[in-house]
C-alpha cells in the first residue's frame, strides 16, 4: 500500500545475483511514460544494485485465461477486448515500444476501466534475451502475431502461441495451428481470415498478411460484429489471501466480474445495484399500495421542506459542514455575484469511456439541496480502489469568469479530498486536465464547504477534482464497506470576464 498516495501498488523486486536487473529497470522507465489507460502504469523505479525495484499500478480484474477457463467467448466479446488491446499496443509502438511478451496471462479485464495490459516490455526483459532476440528485431510484427494469438485463444479456448500458458495447446496441422473454424465452426468466416493475416501470416480474401497492431486493430473492427463489451459485475469479495499471479505479478483485489448475467447477490449496474427479482401479482398489488403511501409521505416532507425554504431554513436540508475555509475577503465578497453554470457533466479524465453516473451530473446544479450527483463506488480504498487517481465534477458557465468562491455540499460522511480548478477546455483526459489551473484546495471535508479563492485566473469550466472518497453512508444501496461521495448542489460566486475587466 502507497500510504502517501493511499492506493495500493505491485513492488517487482529482484532476487540477489539477477542477470538482468538493468534490461528490466530500462524497460519499466520506457513504459513509465506512457500515459494510456489500458496500459499498467509504472509510478517509479530504483536501480540502486541489490535494492534495485519496481513500483507498478496494482491490476485487479480477471485475466482472458480466467475468462476463458469457462468456455470461448462469442465472437463478438472476443473482438471487442482484443480490438481494444490492440488499439492501446498502436499507441505504444507510434511512441517506439513494444510488449514482446503478450499471453493469456497479460492482458485483464477490470470493472471500471475495461481492458488493461501488464508487462508492456517488462515481461520481455524478464525472460531473458534468448527468448526476445528474434522478436526485438521486428517488434511490430512479434506484437501482431502476439494480438492474433489473443483473438485466437478468445475465440477457441487455445492457446496457438509460444510459452507455457493455463490454456491447452492448439491443435496441429501440418506443423502449424489450426484455423479457429477448423477448432470450432461458430468462428466468423471474416474474424477467422483475420487471425490467419495476423498470427499465421497468410493472404486471406485477398488480404495480404497483417504487419502492425493499428493495421490489426483496423481490419479487426471491420469485420467484428457490433456487440460492445458488457459491463462487468461489481465483485462480491471473500475473505482470504490472494495468490500471486502465475507471471510474477500480484494480482489486485479479486475482482469477479465476468462476460455472464450477475448471480444471486451480484450487481451488474454503473453502481452495482441488483435489479429486481420478478414478482407475482399480488405482491406487485402490495408494492403498488407501499408506493402510494410512500408518495404520501414524500409529498407531506416536500412541503415542510419548502415551507421551510420559505422561512429562510433552508441550510438545514443539507448536510451540515464539518470543514470550512473562512470567510472571503470583504473586497471580493463585494465584487462578487452568483454564476449559474448552464451545464454539469462527470469529468473522467483517467477513463473518458468510464461511467461515473454522468447523466446525474445536473442534479448537483438544479437548486435542489435533496438531489445528488453521485459517483460509483468502490471497494478496497478510498483513492477509487486503487483504480484511477481522481475523477470530477465539470461545470460549464457559458463564457469566461473570475472566481471569488465556491461552495459545494459534499456528503455529510468524513471525509472526502477534492481541489477546485479553472480552464478552458470540455475535452475530458489526462492531457485536456493538465491545462487546468488549480485555485483551490479542500483536504478531508464533509457537508458544505467554502473554496475561497484570491487569484487572476480566468476560464469558462469549473472543475471540483475528487481524489478520495468518504465510506457509502448507510441506506445509500451501496455495498457495505465500499466508498463513494454525493455532490448535493455547487454555487459558484465569481465575475464574468468582460466584467471583471
């Protein structure tokens, strides 16, 4: 566990007397600086002789050879998470770098970021050079052969590559693997000319053969079928150890999600949530009255609530602050107007294709202190489990403005870290949000909480960052144990720039 950070890490050390301690630290400082999601990131290496380490992102999710172990996927399922892995290793070789090293074994699927790729390099170097040397010499194309193995296992449950793997060995014919249709005819006569360009190296339809992971990636989505990858079920954790990974690398917190619909207990929702079972008339007809009753009581508390409102208590309906700023500056107070923001949105920077329960985003503007813009939970820590480092909440005010303060009613559970920025971009990743200014901090708040800010600087979107989470307050839905925060509403006080001058 990174304590500094609070996330939990995978330490690679090194046995006294390694041979290849150098080759190993080389290739994490390349993969150190690549920035792609679906990549496994590398935080930090020492090469210090014997203390030699490596600091890398800890991987939950479940590995293709533990999707596998229940049969070979669909066709489609099978194209869509090798599609992305290839489309992540392009991005990797345009920088110069290879993997050399893909297996059943390197390649996960998480439940919150998809599809995620280990050992990019590592795993070549830890090898030894006897059995990278042919592949370093041509590494797009080892990487491609590599792709195609992947999509073939995906699709039959083989394993057609080099190298011990939990899967069985392919079929042979005539000193070659089979073709996925001649191991399983339910393999697309398209997906199957496919693996032959790629992993065989043959002309297929008059194709010739496939040379690079983009050139894969490209004729892989031209003839995959259209079925998106499912979301995967929230894990439902057990006690006991986790056992190390056959590959050297320590699995992250066990992560049960799988391409099936959830069994008994499980959630399959952004959130986790069960839906619910059938039910017979009667019992549909008892729900009906408890709903009535219900609405009942929600009417009679929405009107205490606005008469409340009416008599200047509304403060009340929110949780109460437990941390807080201090008053602005009186000369900025005075200056100072309130900004209605014409739009709210989840900022994901480190999962653009993630859900954070974006669609809620415009309840935390809607001038309903009852109302919330919530994000996912997660389970293991409260940095998102270790997944991503932040995740926030974007306001767009229509044009320019300078900030005076802003307050934002987060949960009333303690305690949550979130910084407030300024910029001028709506792109949501990691470059886009390192053109942002932060201009103020909150370090464990709780309930509403004051960002009073002093400087110049000037930008149409307001982003409050999230970088650790309060625990699920009971009654939420959530699972017992798991962390996530609610934003209730955000006032922003500030000047538009032509004003401001």
């Amino acid at each position: 566990m990174d304590e500094t950070l609070a996330r939990p890490v995978t330490v690679l050390t090194f046995a006294p007397g390694f041979p290849r301690v150098a080759e190993v630290v080389t290739a994490a400082r390349a993969a150190s600086r690549l920035t792609d999601p679906r990549l496994a990131q590398v935080f930090d290496v020492e090469d210090s002789g014997d203390g030699a380490y490596i600091v890398m992102e800890w991987v939950a999710g479940e590995t293709l050879a533990d999707l596998l172990a229940s049969g070979p996927l669909d066709a489609g399922r099978a194209c869509a998470l090798v599609g992305d892995a290839a489309r992540a290793l392009a991005g990797a070789h345009g920088t110069g770098l290879a993997h050399l090293r893909l297996s059943p074994s390197a390649v996960r699927w998480t439940r919150t970021g998809g599809v995620k790729i280990t050992g990019l390099g590592i795993d070549a170097a830890l090898a030894g050079s006897g059995l990278t040397s042919a592949a370093a010499e041509e590494p797009a194309l080892t990487d491609t052969q590599g792709l195609g193995s992947l999509l073939y296992a995906a699709l039959t449950g083989y394993w057609p590559g080099e190298g011990q793997t939990a899967l069985p060995a392919a079929p042979q014919s005539e000193g070659a693997p089979c073709t996925p249709r001649q191991v399983s005819a339910e393999v697309p006569p398209a997906i199957d000319a496919v693996v032959c360009r790629a992993l065989l190296q043959r002309t297929a339809r008059h194709e010739p053969p496939i040379l690079t992971p983009a050139t894969f990636a490209d004729a892989l989505a031209a003839v995959a079928p259209p079925i998106p990858l499912p979301e995967p079920v929230q894990p439902s954790w057990a006690g006991g150890a986790i056992p190390p990974a056959a590959n050297g690398y320590q699995p992250g917190p066990p992560d049960r999600g799988h391409w099936g619909p959830a069994g008994p207990g499980q959630g399959n929702g952004p959130h986790g949530r069960r839906p619910p079972p059938e039910r017979n008339m009667a019992a549909r007809g008892i729900v009906s009255v408890v709903i009535v009753l219900v609405l009942v009581a929600i009417g009679a508390a929405a009107w205490m609530i606005s008469s409340n409102l009416h008599n200047g208590t509304a403060s009340d309906a929110r949780p109460q602050s437990t941390q807080g700023t201090g008053p602005a500056p009186a000369s900025t107070r005075q200056a100072a107007q309130v900004l209605k923001p014409v739009s709210a949105s989840a900022y994901n920077a480190y999962n653009p294709t993630g859900d954070e329960d974006g669609q809620k985003a415009p309840l935390a503007i809607d001038g309903n202190p009852g109302s919330a813009w919530t994000t996912q939970w997660y389970s293991g820590n409260p940095v998102f489990g270790g997944y991503k480092p932040g995740t926030g909440l974007l306001l767009d005010m229509g044009k320019p403005v300078t900030l005076s303060q802003v307050e934002v009613s987060f949960s009333s559970a303690c305690c949550t870290s979130a910084d407030l920025y300024l910029g001028n971009t709506s792109t949501v990743s990691q470059a886009a949000f390192g053109t942002f200014t932060k201009v103020a901090s909150g370090a464990r708040v709780s309930g509403d909480y004051k960002y009073n800010t002093s400087g110049s600087a000037k930008g149409r979107y307001v982003l409050i960052w999230i970088t650790s989470l309060p625990p699920s307050l009971p009654g939420s839905g959530s699972p017992s144990g798991t962390f996530e925060e609610q934003v209730y509403e955000v006032t922003v006080r500030g000047k538009p720039v032509s004003a401001a001058g």
